[in-house]
C-alpha cells in the first residue's frame, strides 16, 4: 500500500519544476527565507560534530555536538524534487546529494553555517551514488551506472558509462568493485579497477528485489524485498555465495549501516541491531522504535543518526519527519535521545518595528529580528504545548495570537526575547481569528464576532457581539464601519460605531461567495470563490454595490491593503494589484511557488508566510508604478487626486518625484492652517502613496500641497462625516 502511494507522489512532484521554483516572479526579489521547514527528509550524513540532512529543497546542517540537543546552524536551497531518491555522501568538504529528476547537485560545505551549492550534472534521474577517490559513480535508470571526473567539483565530467536494464536502488564500493542493488535484477557486481573500462564482474540473483546492501571485508550483506537480509560471500566477485540469511518480512524502505561487528537494519519505523560476528549465524540482539518513517541512516560511535520522513497522508504513523539521534551504546535498550526538524507551518505574520511575530502553528508564537530583511533571526518564542497558533496581529507592544481551543491570547512583547501571556478571551469558539481597530479587537465565530476593549490589553473585556445569519468566513474593519464575509450569504455591511451595539446597515448578495474581505477607505475588497474578487462600495453603508469584478490567477486566502496596492495571498503565491484605479485593476508583481497565507508589509518588503517558510521580499518594483504611470520612474513631479474622494475616516493620496530627494507633503485647512505634516524627509525616485486618518479631524475641505525639487503641487479633498 505505502510503495504504491509513494510511486503516486513521486508521478505528481515529477510533474513539479523544483528546480524553478522561483524564477517566474515578477517585480519582486526573494531576499531570504526563514525556518525552511522540512517538507519531506531524504537523506543523512554525518561526519564529526555536524549532521547534513537533505530535504525537498533544501539542505540543514547540523551540529549534534550535544545529541540531546542537536541545532540548526546553516541550510541552503537545492534543486531535489523526488520522493524516491535518498541518501548523500560528504567527501572533502562537498556533499554529493542524488536529486532525483534533478541530476546530482554539489555543494560546498568548508564552512558548515553556509553551505552554498557550487555544481550539479543533469539527468533525468540519478537514485544514488558514491564517491572514490576523485570519481563519483551514479545510477541513473536511463543510463545505467556513470562515472565522472570530479577533481574539480564545480565542473563533473564524464568518463564512461555501463548499462544495467532494472531499477537501480543503491550502490557500494569495496576496493576495486562495486555493487548495485538492482531490484529483480539482484546484485550486480563491477570491476573499476579502470574507470573508464568499467565491466561487469559477478551477479548474485535476487530472491525478489535487491533494495539495499553494504559492503564489509568478504561480505556484503544484502535487503531483499521478500526474504530479508542474505549475507553473500564475496571472496571471489565472479561467483558471489550465501552464507546465511534473517527473516525479515514485507520490507519497504531497507537502510542497512556496519559498525564493528554490529548491522544496523532499518526499515519502516523499526531499527533492529544484528549480530554478525559469525556471518553464518547473525543473531538479532536488539531493536528499537523511531518516530517516523525511515529513510535514511548513518551511525557513528554510540549514535544512530536516522533521517525520517512526514506522514504526508497520515495512514501509518504520527511522527513528524525530521533527524532522530537514537542512542545505541546498549543494543538490548535503544533509545531516541534527540530530534531536530524546523518548526511547524507558518500561517501568519505581523511586522512592528524591527521584529515580525510568526504564528508557526504547533511550533507557537515566534519573533524574529528583521532588522536586516536579508537575515532575519529569531530572538524569541512562546510555546503554547502542541495547540495551533493560526493567526497574529500587533497592537502596540501586545500580540494577540489565535489558537485553535484557545480563541485570542494577549502576549506582551515589550521585551520580544521572553514573550509571555498576560491575558485573553474568546476562548469559547474552536477557531477564532482576530482583528484591531483603535482600541477595540473585533474577534470572530461561526455565526460573527465578538467586540472586545483592549484598552488595557492585559485584561480585556468584551463589550458587544454581532449575530449574522450565515457562517462567518472573516471580517474587517475600518474605523465605523465593519465588513463581514459569509460566504454563499454574501457581505454584510455592520456600523462599530458603538461597539457595544454593532448595528447591521446593510448587505449585499454575490454570485459566488464571500470569504475574505478589506476594507480601503469607502472601497471594500471581498474575494471567494472561483478566484473571483470584488470591489464594492461602500460610500452608502446600506446599499453597497458592486463596482468592479476582477479574475485573480489564485484562490486567495488574505487580502492586505498597503497604500494604493493590494497584496493577494493564495495558492500558487502572491499577487500585488495596483487599484487606484478601483474599475481598472493592475496586476504589478507576483512572487512564491508556494501557497501563502498571511501577508505583513512595511515599507517596501513584504514579510509572507508560505507554510514551510517565512518569506522576505523586496516589492519596490512592483509599487513604484501606480495610478496609471507607464514607467517605473515618473518623468516630474506628480500629485494625483487622491482616492477615494470624498472619503469618510480615510483615504490614499498618492505622489511621484523623478529623482531621490526632499519632500514635504502638507495638508491645510481652507483657512490656511497647517493641519497636518503628513510627509518629510528624503523620499527615493518612483512613484509612493500614503494614507491619511481623519477620524479626529472635523469634516470639511481639505487642501494638499507638495514640495519637491523646487515644485509644489496642490490638490483638494473632502472629508465626510
């Protein structure tokens, strides 16, 4: 069942070009990833104080100085795609990782904390390899086995090639021969005294399929599918004989690993030590349990460093896949001593500062230094003991974090390295998510949300709710007014004014549905189904309407408003709209194979949680045209009509300046005060928006006036009550 479903995945992500994962983006570049959680391990290997571990995509290493507690000190991204292909091999400072459909990759690792991938050789698949000397040899089932020069790792070159018609599973090297398992084809042995004149020596029949072997003096000890492990004598390759065999029934995944006079069988989530003193009479002598599926194993003096794999279905085992450090000093009593795997699914973030709160679902609250975007680090974490954190937002020096089973928890970040717990409410809804306005947070539940004053976030009470006769799907709020999706119910329009008492003004009913909405000033945005989102006006709270319809190439799964743009997250990435023109939407920028989920942005970067990362992009190509501009650059200095106008609480005012330099943009009361000094200082060459609050500000004209480079441009707007 499990090799079946395997070969499944393996037909799917054979479709996948990981190798491309992100070079279809547009107008964004990808400044760093962070925690680069470990989609599915492949392979290990060890070599004194660190650990490499690859993964789909990536490459850890890890210092398990310490056992108990073994660390993540460096990883990089690589091209490796398949579920099939495991197992690495480290041989003067470069590790030599088989990628399946991508090739065999090379990378450097002199300097442990920053491996970086210095050379590749590209076939259609290559299942595994082992290096000699300066020659690697590879099995690639097209192919058959190669050999290649690697005296110079940055640039693999080949020197001969031999055809074996099977599936090619592992490879050993003894001396001058090596040994293929080579499934139903059994063990086929090769003379390599000369590379380039490679040829078959000697075969030993397999009773089913040969998955794995390794090779010890005169004997290689072999996995096979059906009758478990043969111990063959090789004293003459050209007629391999067996001098023994242990039972070991339906095997799936063999790993086989010597040391001393002990082997080392692994396979499913089972790791049994064998006795092999007398080859005639191997005697198991221990075993002991892992915490998910093997794949991979590399012993080294008392450890037993086992690569382990997700249950990415959830039919075998519970264990998350990750390196598991079993202590093997006592046969008769293994025991797991250690794990490490990156933390758990990143579902949102919120950026305050210099620091960006991470909901990392079982893996808790987590904050990270983003001070330098290029290389952010983690300062902090809150665990909140297995229960899934799914969603963050930041008020002040407060986070309020969602949990499943735990509605919102208050968390005081005054100090981000030691957050701690000082309040919460809503705990009463399975999944509750949360947003803020002014000093109230707007909690929601199945049937609506909840109003709550977190005027003192450390005791916050709740002061209203709001009953809808649909399943609330999310909800926003801007000032007054609160926006709620239902679903197949459509939008509900709801007046905050009073928190105590949300009031329904007004809805309206959609072709489709309405899941996740925002709010822009008198503009709301709501999106569902069929990649549908709409712009819908709500200048007249009780007659909302549709303004525009626009076809996303994603199902979105947050919409975040910055400036004039919106910032779209979803399956297959994120996408940034320019709608300052609401009836004449611009797709500027796009980034991410992976699905996204929460979106912060500050400034120009964009801080996104794609799962298994925290994402970093630079997006100012892709804001720096907006309102219609033809050009990243505009040509002089610009002050557009700002949107919308009039506006009730809020509104975008959008500017340009061809070149870098001092601006001021000053707003004025007809009476020619000074009310406001919205914007100084020295501001870049491109286009830029910024958006104005006048909730405490009387109702009236307004009049604008920007300075730049000995310009002054003046605009009107209106502000409604």
């Amino acid at each position: 069942m499990k090799s079946k479903l395997s070969l499944l995945f393996v037909v799917l992500l054979g479709l996948l070009n990981w190798g491309a994962l992100f070079a279809d983006d547009l107008n964004v570049e990808r400044l760093s990833s962070f925690y680069n959680n470990w989609l599915n391990t492949q392979g290990v290997a060890v070599s004194g104080n660190f650990a490499y571990v690859t993964a789909i995509g990536d490459l850890n290493v890890i210092d398990v100085t310490d056992p108990v507690k073994p660390v993540v000190i460096g990883s990089c991204a690589i091209a490796n795609n398949d579920y099939g292909p495991y197992g690495i091999v480290l041989s003067d400072g470069y590790l030599y990782i088989p990628a399946g459909t991508e090739g065999m990759r090379i990378v450097d690792i002199s300097e442990p904390t920053q491996p970086q991938e210095v050379g590749c050789w590209e076939r259609p698949v290559v299942n595994a390899l082992k290096v000699k000397g300066n020659n690697v040899y590879l099995l690639d089932n097209m192919t058959g086995i190669e050999v290649l020069d690697i005296s110079e790792p940055t640039r693999p070159e080949e020197i001969s090639a031999f055809p074996i018609r099977s599936n090619l599973h592992h490879i050993e090297i003894a001396g001058n021969f090596a040994f293929v398992s080579a499934d139903t084809a059994g063990l086929v042995i090769l003379d390599i005294t000369e590379p380039a004149l490679i040829h078959k020596t000697g075969n030993f029949a397999a009773y089913s399929r040969i998955l794995h072997s390794a090779v010890d003096g005169n004997y290689v000890y072999i996995a096979d599918e059906d009758s478990g492990l043969c111990i063959v004598d090789i004293t003459d390759p050209s007629t391999p004989q067996l001098a023994s065999h242990l039972t070991f029934e339906w095997l799936t995944h063999p790993i086989i690993q010597l040391q001393g006079g002990l082997l080392y069988f692994g396979d499913g989530c089972t790791v049994w030590i064998v006795d092999i003193t007398d080859r005639v009479n191997p005697k198991i002598v221990g075993a002991g349990e892992v915490g998910g599926y093997i794949v991979d194993m590399e012993v080294q003096d008392e450890f037993l460093h086992v690569a382990t794999e997700n249950d990415v279905l959830g039919f075998f085992y519970d264990g998350r896949g990750g390196l598991r450090i079993l202590d093997i000093s006592k046969p008769e009593a293994v025991s797991e001593v250690g794990f490490c795997n990156s933390p758990g699914y990143v579902w949102d973030v919120a950026v305050s500062g210099n620091i960006a709160y991470v909901a990392d679902d079982d893996g808790g609250l987590r904050c990270v230094d983003i001070t330098n975007p290029a290389i952010p680090a983690e300062i902090g974490q809150l665990s909140f003991y297995g229960l899934k954190v799914l969603g963050v937002e930041v008020f002040g020096d407060f986070v309020f974090a969602s949990a499943v089973f735990c509605g919102i928890t208050v968390i005081n970040v005054v100090d981000p390295s030691n957050p701690a717990i000082v309040g919460s409410f809503g705990g009463e809804v399975a999944e509750c998510k949360v947003v803020l306005n002014g000093s109230y947070a707007y909690a929601t539940n199945s049937k609506g949300f909840i109003s709550v004053d977190i005027t003192d976030p450390s005791k916050p009470q709740t002061v209203g709710q709001y009953v809808s006769d649909g399943y609330c799907q999310s909800v926003a709020v801007n000032d007054r007014i609160a926006c709620v999706g239902l679903g197949y119910e459509g939008l509900r329009i709801v007046d905050v004014t009073d928190p105590a008492t949300p009031t329904e003004l007004g809805s309206l009913v959609l072709v489709g549905t309405a899941d996740r909405v925002a709010i822009s000033g008198n503009l709301a945005f709501v999106a569902g189904e069929n990649r549908w989102l709409r712009f819908v006006d709500i200048s007249q709270p009780s007659a909302p309407k549709i303004m525009n319809e626009y076809r996303t190439p994603i199902s979105i799964n947050r919409i975040t408003v910055d400036g004039n743009f919106l910032f779209l997250s979803g399956g297959g990435g994120f996408r940034i709209v320019d709608f300052s023109d609401p009836l004449n939407p611009v797709e500027t920028g796009h980034g991410s194979f992976y699905s996204s989920n929460g979106i912060a942005v500050q400034g120009d970067i964009a801080y996104v949680s794609e799962g298994r990362n925290l994402a970093v992009y630079d997006c100012q190509n892709a804001t720096a045209v907006s309102g219609g501009a033809s050009g990243t650059q505009p040509s002089g200095v610009s002050l557009d009509t700002n949107y919308p106008n009039p506006f009730n609480s809020s509104t975008t005012i959008r500017y340009g300046v061809p070149v870098a330099g001092e601006v001021r943009l000053s707003l004025f009361d007809t009476a020619g005060r000074l009310v406001e000094q919205i914007v100084t200082g020295t501001v870049p060459a491109g286009y830029h928006s910024v958006t104005w609050n006048g909730i405490n500000h009387p109702a009236g004209l307004y009049i604008l006036r920007l300075e730049a480079g000995g310009v002054i441009k003046t605009a009107k707007m209106v502000l409604v009550k």
